[in-house]
C-alpha cells in the first residue's frame, strides 16, 4: 500500500468510517485522496522555482498511477530542500480539517 492510501485508510478510522458500507467507504477514500493529492500538488508547485513548476506540472496526470504518484513525489523531494516538512505540514493539516469536518 503506497504511502497516501496508508494515509487515507488511517484518517478513515480515526473519523470511524471503517464501519460504512464498502461502496460509502470506497467513494470517501477517493475524495479524501483526491482533496490530499490536490493539496500537496499546490504546496509543491508553490514551494518549486519559479523556473521548474512548468515542467513539473505538465507530469501531473488526472488519473495518475501509484508508480506515477510515487515518482513525482520523489522528483518534488529531491528538488524541495524541506519536501519532508512541507508534505508532513499538508498531511496533518488535511487529516485535522477531514476530521473536525467529520464532527459537525
């Protein structure tokens, strides 16, 4: 399991949608990543020089791969001297939002 479903299925539990039907679930998890997908693309292209996000975003792809997801990733990480921080940052800020959006 690649890295953004482990995150998906971990924010899916903690908010106890694990229990929900599968088809409920399955549409929940691909919101969840697609909201988390667009907001690390955003958190990238902005912390990326000026001069690379072009190139960058043209290797985004509506219905990327996991391979494709995980070699994008990689590139952002080598080119973003504090990808970690930032990807953790993005990560938690949608888990707290999903979350306190699951409470009301």
């Amino acid at each position: 399991m690649e890295p953004l479903q482990q995150f998906t299925e971990t924010i899916m539990k903690q908010a106890k949608l694990d229990t929900l039907p599968a088809e409920v679930q399955a549409s929940l998890r691909e919101q969840l990543e697609a909201q988390v997908t667009r907001r690390l693309g955003a958190v990238i292209i902005a912390a990326l020089p000026a001069g690379e996000r072009d190139a960058f975003v043209s290797k985004i792809e509506e219905n990327m791969s996991s391979e494709q997801r995980t070699a994008l990733m990689e590139e952002a990480a080598k080119r973003i001297p504090n990808f970690q921080q930032l990807l953790e940052k993005t990560l938690e800020d949608v888990a707290v939002e999903f979350l306190s959006n699951m409470k009301q």
